[in-house]
C-alpha cells in the first residue's frame, strides 16, 4: 500500500489566492499565514524609526 501523493505547491498557487488571502510556499507546500497585528506593525514600525535614527547619529547612510 502505498501513500497518496500530496499535491507540490507552485508560485503560481500564490499567485492564484483571493485578495486578501495569504500563504507561504515552503518546500512546495502551502501555509497560510495570518496578517501581522496592530501590535507587530507598531513594533517593526518602532524598530525601523530606532534603526534609522542610529544610521543618522553615526553618519551613517539609509537605501
């Protein structure tokens, strides 16, 4: 007896997901991933600001 084969994910499997919709493609399989919460995006959006401002203090130069 053997196994079924599961399905390998493609990017066109990305590609094809609803708006709004998103996963990740890892080893030719699908997750899907929640969108980030109000309290990850003021994190990341704290972190950059700290980020930035150091660059700035030590001369350095943002891309």
């Amino acid at each position: 007896m053997s196994l079924p084969k599961q399905k390998v994910g493609t990017i066109e499997d990305i590609y094809d997901l609803a708006d709004g919709e998103r996963a990740e493609l890892v080893d030719g399989k699908l997750f899907d991933i929640a969108p980030p919460t109000r309290t990850h995006q003021r994190i990341v959006l704290s972190l950059s600001r700290k980020i930035a401002d150091y660059i700035d203090q030590n001369s350095g130069t943002r891309q």
